[in-house]
C-alpha cells in the first residue's frame, strides 16, 4: 500500500489511526482538506488532528467511513451504535459532515 | 438537513427506554449540542413516544425549537420545564388540549421566545393571555379556536413586536380589531370567523406592512385598499368591493373566494392587479361570467370547482392556460366539448380534476395535447375506456391509449366510471403512474392482471371489483407497492389476502377482513393509529415511576384494592373520567386478580 493513498487521523488523547484516503474521505469535512488547494498542512503530511473528538468516538468514525463504503457498495448490513457513544458522536459527524 | 451518521446516532439514541438511560446522564455534552442536532434529536424523541417531562430538563440549554403539536400528554409539568429554556426560539403546542391558562405561568418572562403556537388549546382563556403578554419578544402569536374572548385579545395589542396573529375563530370585534392597530410590524393577520364587519376592516389600512389576511366566514363586504397585500383569503363573504382607494395596487399572490357570493362580479374584482396572480380559488362561488379571467395571465393554480363554468364560458380559461400548472374544474358542467376547446391551450398544466363532471372518452382523446399532466382525476364521469370509430375498423378505439404519451403520469382516478376490463389494457404500459384509483364492479382479476407490469406502482386502490382468490395470488406486483385497498372486493378470502401479504411483506393490505400493515414497520415508518394507543399506555406506564409531580395522586394510594375492583363494575366509575390512566389502572388491577 502506498502511503500516498493514506492518511493519519489523530485523536483528542493523541492516538494515531492510519486509514485508506478513500475511506477518510467519506467525511466532507477531511475531503475538503485534503482535496483544497491552498497549503493546509494537512494536505501536505496527510494527517489530521481533531484536538475536539475523544479516541473511542475516532475510532468509531473510522470504522463508520469504512462501514459506509461497503454499504455504498451494496454490502447491507447495520451499523451498530453503542447508545452510551450516540451524544459524542453526533457532534463528531455533525464537524466531520458524514 | 443531518448528515448520515448523525440521522443514525439519532436513531440509535432513541431506539427504546434503555437507551435513553444510558446517554440521559451525559450532561455536559447535552449542553453542548449544537441547536439544530438537539432540536433534530428532541423531534425524533418526541416521534418515539419516549419524551417525557423531567427528561425534558437535560435540553435546557441547548434547544431552539420545540413542537409539541397534538401531544395529549403535555400539561402543566411540561411547561414548568419548558419555562427553564434558556434558548427556547418556537414553542409549538397546537392541539394540546391539557394546556391551561395557568399552564402557561412558567412560560411568563422568557427572553428569546419568538413564535408560540397555542392553536386550538381550548382551555387557555384571557387569564392566559396575560402571562403571554410578558414575552416582549413574541414575533409570531397563533391562538385560534382558544378560550380567548374580545377582552384577552384587546390585551395582545401590548406585544409591539408582533408580525403574524393568527386570530382565527374567535369573536373579535371591530373595537378589538381597532386596539389592535398599534401592531404596526404586523404582517400575517387571520380573523376568519370573527365578528369584524365593514367598520373593522377599515382599521386594516394601518397595518402598512399586511401582506396575508385571511376574512373567511366574516361580515365584510367592503375591504378597503391595503397596498402590500399579496394574500387574501375571503371565502364564504359577500363581497361587493375589493381593495378600492387611493394607493398604489397591491401585488396580489393568492386569492380565495372559495363559497363567496358577488354583488357584482366585474366590479368587486376591477381594482385587483392581475400581473402577479398565480392562485386563484374561486371553487362554490356565484360567480357567473367569469369575464375577469381573460386578465390573469399569470395564473398557475385555478379552482372552478362546483362553479356556473361550463362549455359556453371554458374560452376565458383556454385564454390564460399558457401557465397554468393545476386546473379544477369537478363538478362544472364542462364537458367533452369544452374539453375540446382548452386542448392545445394547457400546455404546461400539470394537474387536471374533471370528476363529476359530463365528459366522456372524447375527451380523453384530448390529454395527449397536455403533455406535462402528471395527476389526472377522472372520476364519477361517463368515461368508458373506448370509442366507438364509425366506419371500417370493427375493433374498438382504446380511448386510455391516448394517456399512454404522457411520460409523467404519475396519479389516475378512475373512480366510479364505466370502464371495463378490456378498456383498461393500456394502462399496463403507463411507465411512471404512481398511484392508481379504480372502483367499479364491471372489473376483474384480468384489471389486475394488467396492473403487475406498472414498475412504479406505490398506491393502489382497487374497489368493490369482482376480484377472486386466484386472480389476487396471481398478482405480481413492482416491489414499489407501498399500499394496496381491496375495500368491497367481495370474493376474497381472509387466508388469500394473508398469503398475499406474506409474499409481499413491504405492502400495507387493507380489506373488510383485515388490515395487514407492512411488516418491516420498525420506528422509522411512522406506526398506525392503534400501535400509537397502544405504546402511548405503556410508556405512560413507565412514566408513572419516574416522573411524579407533587399534585399527582395515584389511585392505587387513594383506593385499597378491594374498594378498586368494586369501582370497576359500579355504576360510580362510569362518573369518573375514564382518561387512559384510569382505563389501564382498570386493567392492572384486573390482571392482578
């Protein structure tokens, strides 16, 4: 795998979580970016801090964009949310735009 | 609009009662919710059936917008919360008939309220009205069909700020109306049914920024010129002048005269500027000559319903069809002549009604020069589904093969028409009908036979026809079907209706003998009536344990069990108000026995 096609999100508490840019993408927010023009750090070093979004809900989101990309594939199947994680997260999404 | 896993965070927040425990103690991030995720969730809660007072507490800080329309629960307890947001912008609590006057005490004072809905809560009267009058900040103000009397709305004149009343049903008089005339912000004002006559409506003149007003069921006769108006609703007046006097014409949207009577016609509507009129209702009136259309050029939206149009008069409406998009002319005495006339004038229409009207298939013939129609209703008419060609050709004219050219078709009614069997065959290669109405008992399975190959069926309606077991099991319907009425199709049996159903799980099947609802009806269709009573009891139920206000005495408490179960069957407990607590308190204390 290239490490032009990845990208590094990092978490509130520092924790670092190496994903497919396809996947990173399904966020508006991270696709935006990466993808504009100027010289966001983050489009040059392909990583991204999110000083605002704990591990546990990084974590979770990552395996959303993943989650996402199959169901967009035609995999259908749920997505579970722990309902203790559902506050954290909704305002998570609602940063990220997935 | 939410983003995708927002909408399912939602969701999963509020799957069921444990759910909400397990997020209800998280209040630092409730107060930090941004507004719209917070309004969006108290909605989904409130769809759930799992809102209830004290939960109320943790959207304190957070939430803008709360509409409560129609929730019989919400009572004084609910407002006391309510009263405690800070941010509170709209407060919607239409229809909620436990809302009192004194109620709305906690609601006294609040700083960012803006719009309140209190429509219909019968038991707010004027005492209410002087707790609502401490909100300076109310915008928007609907109290409808409340307790409210001349006096409660004299006193609404001390909230400047006002933009839209909505003082529908109530008996305002022209004195009322005229203390009322300091609400010079005042945009939106509805007094349909009040006591305002021709001196009241003078007074409207100072309200220099009225741009909808709404008459309907009122004494006026005369209404004086308003310049920004742009909506008038004035069905069932008498009207003998509109909008006469000296400023600049108002540019006029929407008029309705749905029911009025003219003294005459020509000269009550020769003041109205037509240039920017696209909705005109004029469905039940006396209107006779209609020679005021040829004018409203800009017309999208007509109603001529149950009006004198016929044949003789369809010309002015042909004159201004360039723009029209929906056109109702049920019950006139249009037929297929008239028909005739306004074919090749429509071409943008969209929307056609002709039911109960004398037309027949000839004029059918004509909807292929109206190429937009996307809803036709043909209904109660002496349409037959064919036409008879003198001459060679022995076969029959399918007269429905003439709709089979409109490539946006997406709703037919052919209710109570003469169509038969045969007739119907066309309508198996509609592409894009949507929904589909027929009753008649000349149609049979071979009717229904045609319908499998529709790709975008969702509602089909298919009544009183000779439809048997068979001819149903036969049935193969676009998995688009969302609803299916068999209502008086005599010959089908219980069994082959479920079989139906099981094959087909995604649609709704209603019948004499049953009523089978999808099965896959999880929260996110929205539950019928009967699952509503019945979740609205059990989680009542649950309520009872959590949330107990100091005024609340349980009945179990007040009465020992034996005195309980003799209440039940003496004659005393039918005095008692039988709300549902008590009904389900009844069959507690049954199934304890």
């Amino acid at each position: 795998m290239k490490k032009e096609d990845m990208v590094k999100l990092i978490s509130a508490e520092g924790f670092e979580f190496v994903i497919d840019k396809d996947a990173a993408m399904v966020s508006q927010t991270i696709y935006n970016m990466l993808t504009s023009p100027g010289s966001f750090a983050e489009t040059q070093h392909g990583e991204v801090t999110f000083p605002e979004i704990s591990t546990t809900i990084l974590e979770k989101i990552c395996k959303y964009f993943y989650w996402h990309l199959q169901f967009a594939s035609g995999k259908e199947t749920e997505f579970p949310i722990e309902p203790e994680l559902t506050l954290e997260l909704m305002m998570a999404a609602n940063y990220l735009h997935t | 609009m939410e983003s995708e896993l927002v909408r399912l965070c939602i969701e999963a927040a509020c799957e069921n009662r444990e759910s909400v425990e397990k997020w209800r103690g998280q209040r630092r991030s409730l107060e930090r919710l941004p507004s719209h995720l917070a309004d969006a969730f108290l909605r989904r809660l409130i769809h759930r059936r799992l809102l209830f007072p004290s939960l109320l507490e943790v959207f304190k800080h957070s939430v803008e917008k709360i509409d409560l329309r129609g929730e019989k629960s919400v009572d004084a307890e609910w407002m006391a919360y309510l009263g405690a947001f800070h941010y509170l912008r709209s407060l919607n609590v239409a229809d909620c008939h436990k809302v009192t006057s004194s109620a709305l005490w906690p609601i006294t004072g609040m700083t960012s309220l803006k719009e309140l809905d209190l429509s219909r809560c019968m038991k707010v009267t004027d005492a209410g009205i002087k707790h609502i009058i401490s909100i300076s900040t109310l915008e928007k103000l609907y109290v409808s069909e409340t307790g409210l009397t001349t006096n409660g709305v004299t006193l609404i004149s001390s909230l400047k700020n006002l933009s839209l009343l909505d003082l529908g049903g109530l008996p305002v008089t022209d004195q009322a109306l005229s203390s009322l005339q300091v609400l010079t912000e005042l945009q939106y004002l509805d007094i349909w049914g009040s006591e305002v006559s021709n001196k009241g409506a003078a007074v409207l003149q100072k309200f220099s920024k009225l741009s909808f007003l709404n008459l309907a069921w009122t004494n006026v006769t005369k209404l004086p010129n308003l310049p920004s108006l742009k909506c008038l609703h004035m069905s069932n007046c008498t009207i003998s002048s509109l909008l006469e006097g000296d400023g600049g014409k108002p540019p006029l949207k929407k008029l309705i005269f749905s029911g009025s009577k003219f003294e005459n016609e020509a000269e009550a509507l020769m003041h109205i500027e037509t240039s920017f009129l696209s909705f005109l209702d004029v469905s039940n009136s006396s209107l006779q000559r209609f020679c005021f259309l040829p004018n409203m050029e800009a017309l999208k939206h007509l109603d001529l319903s149950s009006s004198i149009m016929g044949d003789d008069l369809v010309e002015h409406v042909a004159c201004i069809g360039a723009n029209l998009r929906n056109l109702n002319l049920s019950k006139t005495r249009v037929s297929s002549a008239g028909v005739g006339i306004l074919a090749g004038h429509l071409p943008n229409l969209e929307i056609l009604s002709l039911s109960y009207t004398p037309i027949d298939d000839v004029a059918v013939s004509y909807f292929s020069m109206m190429p937009l129609l996307r809803a036709v209703d043909l209904s109660n008419t002496n349409v037959k589904g064919f036409i008879h060609q003198e001459g060679a050709n022995p076969d029959l004219f399918l007269s429905l093969k003439a709709l089979e050219s409109l490539n946006h078709l997406e709703r037919l009614d052919l209710e109570q028409t003469h169509v038969r069997d045969a007739a119907l065959k066309p309508l198996s290669s509609f592409q894009e009908l949507k929904d589909l109405s027929l009753r008649s008992a000349f149609l049979t399975d071979v009717s229904l036979h045609y319908l499998s190959s529709l790709p975008k069926l969702t509602n089909l309606s298919f009544h009183d026809a000779v439809l048997s077991n068979s001819g149903l099991n036969l049935f193969n319907p676009s998995a688009t079907l969302k609803k299916m009425d068999l209502c008086g199709c005599w010959l089908l049996t219980e069994d082959a209706i479920l079989s139906f159903c099981k094959k087909y799980t995604q649609t709704e099947v209603r019948h004499e003998l049953v009523h089978v609802l999808p099965s896959n009806s999880n929260g996110s269709t929205s539950p019928s009536p009967s699952l509503l009573t019945s979740r609205t009891l059990l989680v009542n139920q649950k309520q009872g344990n959590i949330s107990i206000s100091p005024s609340f005495v349980d009945q179990r408490l007040k009465y020992n069990r034996e005195e309980l179960l003799s209440l039940q069957y003496s004659s005393l407990s039918r005095a008692i108000p039988l709300d549902r607590g008590s009904t389900l308190l009844m069959n507690q204390s049954s199934s304890m026995s």
